[in-house]
C-alpha cells in the first residue's frame, strides 16, 4: 500500500548493465534516478530484459513508470518484449503516466498508437 505522500515510480530496465556503467554509476536504476527522482520519492526496479516484471496487483500503488532504451529492436519477438507490450497496453488502459526513452519511447508508440516507425 501506498504511504500517504509518498510517490512511487517503477523503472522498466530494458538493457543489462555495462560494465562501465556499474563501474561508474553503480548500474543504469542509478543514472535514471539521479536524473528524474525526487527527494521523498521510492524507486522500484525490474528488470524486464531479464524477465522481472511487476505483478498486474502492484501496478496501481506506482505514479508512474519509466522504460528505459535498449539495443533490442523494439519490434522484435523476444519474450519480455512481447510481455512488455501488454504491460503497456494494461497501464494504457489504467490511464498511467510512462516515460520511454528511446526504445521505451518506439514500444510505447508502437502499442498505444500502432505506430511501427518512429524517428
């Protein structure tokens, strides 16, 4: 359940994490934290290139989610790629905020308007 005030915010990591950026950052939840989470905010991540995905019970409790880019083609017929459009379609149909960046963005597009080419 969410705490009173509290914003939660699911982060959809569609990539593995480099070396260098765990190296450097401590994996990619703490580069998209650093640049868009708040102060008083919780954070989840799930690795959905991985196959971790949130339960349809827990999608409610989140404000938002942010799927981030990956070097998979977002047309593509891998398993947690199909699985991560009918998630999209499910917070689609729940009226819930996501930001996709860059291969987020195309499978956003892609399920929410049936675009299949995006620049």
């Amino acid at each position: 359940m969410k705490e009173e005030g509290e914003k939660r915010f699911a982060l959809l990591q569609a990539c593995k994490d480099s070396d260098y950026v765990k190296k450097r950052y401590g994996g990619y939840f703490n580069v998209f934290f650093d640049a868009y989470g708040e102060e008083g905010q919780r954070w989840d991540l799930y690795r959905v290139v991985d196959g971790e995905f949130p339960e349809t019970e827990e999608l409610e409790k989140y404000e938002g989610f942010v799927i981030t880019g990956s070097a998979f083609d977002a047309h593509g017929n891998e398993l947690w790629i199909l699985r991560l459009c009918l998630l999209l379609r499910t917070l689609n149909a729940m009226q819930k905020k996501v930001l996709g960046i860059c291969f987020g963005l195309q499978v956003c597009m892609y399920v929410c308007l049936s675009v299949k080419h995006v620049c």
